[in-house]
C-alpha cells in the first residue's frame, strides 16, 4: 500500500499555499498518495480566476467581494506592503525558474493529487462548484479523517 | 488500541480554533482518542467570559488584560475587520445550523476529547486555572509528546 | 530504530520559533531523532545577529533588509506592539528561567536536533550560506520528505 500524505490548506496566502503545493508534488513524486484539503481561507485558492454568476444572498456575495479571487490573487503572510511583497516574491520565482502557484497546482493535479474542497465551508462562505476550479472534489471532515488516519505525514497549513 | 489524534492549539484566533474543534470532534465521532494541548495564545480559548479575582503581579494583569478573555472574544486570523468579521462567521455558522465554538467546546467534552492546558505558557502568561474552564488536564510539553508519539494524525494549528 | 519527529518551520515569529523549539527539544530529549526544517520566513531564525559581507543583487539585498536579522530580532505572532509585546515575553521568560530562543537553539544542537535549511527558499530570498549560523544542513524538499515518512509526529509550524 503506497504511503499516504495530508495537508489541510486552511491559510488563503500565498506563500503557504506555494509551501503546500511544494511538499504535495514532492510527496506525489515520491509515489505517495496526496491529498489536499482546502478548508476556510484555503478555498480561495481554488476560485477562477474570472466572476462567475451566481444567485446567492447579501452576505456570501460580501464574501465573495472580500476575499481573494484564486491563485493569482492571493496575498504574503508577512511582508505583503499592499500587493508589492506578492510580485517581489513572484519576481523572484520567475528568476529562478521555480513554478508559479497556478503552474504547481497544475502538476499537483498532473500527478494526481487529490484536492478536496470543504463543502462546509463552501456552505459557510455562499461559494459554489462552478466558482471553483475543475477537477476538484467535494466533501467533508470526515473524508479528510479517512486519508489522515492512513497518513504518516498528515499536516495543517 | 484506539487511533490517537493529536492537535497543539497555538494560535488565539476564532477561526482556527473552530478547524480544531471540528477536527477533533470528527476524530472523537470515527473513535479516536483525541487530545488538545492549549499553548501560547490557544489558552485563550479556555478563558472564562467573566473575569475571575485574583492574585498577580502587574505584567501578568497587563497580559489578562489585552488578550480576549474566551471563546467568544476570539478574533479572526484574517479579514477581522475589528471585530465585524467574527460577528459575520457567527451569523452565517447561526444560519446554517453550524455549532458556535463554545458549542463545539461542550461536544468536545461531552465525546471525551482531552482537554490539556500547557502550564509552562500558564506559568509565563500568569494564567490561574481558576481563570480557566472547568474539565481541563494540566501539563506539559512531554505529556504532548507522549500522546502524540501514539498518534498518526498530529496538527500544530 | 527510534521514533523520528520533524517540524517545518515556516513562520518567522518569536513565538512560533520557541514552540518548535521546545517541541524540539522535548521530542529529542524523548530519544527521537528530530529534524527541524526552516523554509520560507523560518530561515530568519537561523541567521547571525551581525551583517555578513556578501555579493547579490539588489533584490536580494532588500529582502535582507526587510527580514529580521536572527533569533534575537523576530516578532510575535499576536500583541508584537511594535517590538514591545516580544520584549515583554522575553521578559517573562527571563523571569521564570525559561531558555532564551538562542538557548533553545544552543540546546537543540547539543542534543543533536538536525538544523536543515531550506536551499530552494534561500535561492529565492538570496540568502547564503555564510549569513547563516554554524551547524546547519541544507537540503530540499525531498530530504524533508524522507524524514518525515519515517515519521509520526510531523508538524508545520
């Protein structure tokens, strides 16, 4: 049975969600198992890049407009000056030839890691499967339970 | 023998706190001896909402002072908006039938999820346990370690 | 073989850095083998109080700038008051004979903690090895990967 690897993507910055996909890809590339768990802030992560019309209430479309529009958009746990740490940190991966965020979750998905978006928080939150990426999963706690529990290296980002 | 799951609660902030809970209730519900080990700003969680008399020195009350006293004074980790944020999630989590966080709490207990308060941080924060919940454990790092070391699905949140 | 424990150290914050440590220290005191691996803004943990001569560019020399300088300049998490709240918390340490988070580290060397820093984030961040402090390893995400799949207490912190 192949190992099995978590991580619960519970943080909508970008550099975490950079460090989460970097540790998915390795650990798909040492033929683990791989699941992300996109939960809370995390999800924003997954939103297209692009509105999507959608019928929902006052206070999710207040979410909507809140909070970060996908990969492209997200924002630096420190040192984020109003949007200029986000391109001086993009700058540099471009540098270096390292993969961009949308690039890393393109082989995430390439190798088969399995992204699970939060269906509770997508409840919570007002978003809905057609604002979110394709080839996603939906469900819950108790799915993510199931994979952390055959998992050694189960973490929360 | 059971599963173990363990989650070190580190950061003070209402919608960690809630990913905790919901975790460790889902863990307890599949079975899991589930532990959480308060540290750092997570002590937070278990204060008491009305202020508790007593003995302490000056810096300690300067610390009892500024940090929110319980699990309904906690804060967002993002989009906080002084204080207009949490009061958001707690409307649509109301509106959705989701359990508060001091419901989550009480469902904690009530599963027999071990509550653990770290007295090192207790120690340098000034916290009393009569400042506290009742229902908790008191120890330290190795006692984390000891349960953690049996377990497979260990979070730092 | 021995239980092995790994943490990941993303944050560059005081508060954050003594938790790993601790936790650290506490694993290695246990008898496992512990690897902390510092990515990202953790890296700052391991630099020398004093600059270091080096050529780079001017990208990388702003980056310099703009992190802090060592485990003697990092800021909390939460209640940082501008460099107040970490002064405070040193102070309190102080009090109660808490090790320092240089002490920690000393300490976590003596008891043969494996120090590894992340050489993808220090090619981004421009960070060499000669501004960093003795005793390291440098690896990539794969070695992380290697130690933490022997693994069961694995953290990101």
């Amino acid at each position: 049975m192949k190992d099995q690897t978590t991580i619960v993507l519970f943080s909508g910055e970008l550099d975490k969600a950079i460090a989460a996909f970097i540790i998915a890809n390795g650990a798909a590339a040492y033929d683990h198992e791989v699941t992300i768990f996109f939960t809370f802030w995390g999800l924003n992560t997954l939103r297209k890049d692009d509105a999507v019309k959608t019928k929902k209430g006052l206070l999710e479309k207040a979410f909507g407009w809140m909070m970060p529009r996908g990969a492209k958009k997200l924002g630096l746990s420190k040192m984020n000056f109003g949007g200029l740490g986000p391109q001086m940190i993009k700058h540099v991966m471009k540098k270096h030839n390292a993969l961009s965020l949308p690039q890393l979750i393109e082989l995430a998905q390439e190798q088969g890691v399995k992204l699970v978006a939060c269906t509770m928080t997508m409840d919570l939150l007002g978003l809905q499967q057609e604002e979110l990426i394709d080839g996603l999963e939906y469900a819950g706690v108790a799915a993510y339970l199931g994979d952390a529990s055959n998992g050694k290296v189960n973490l929360f980002i």
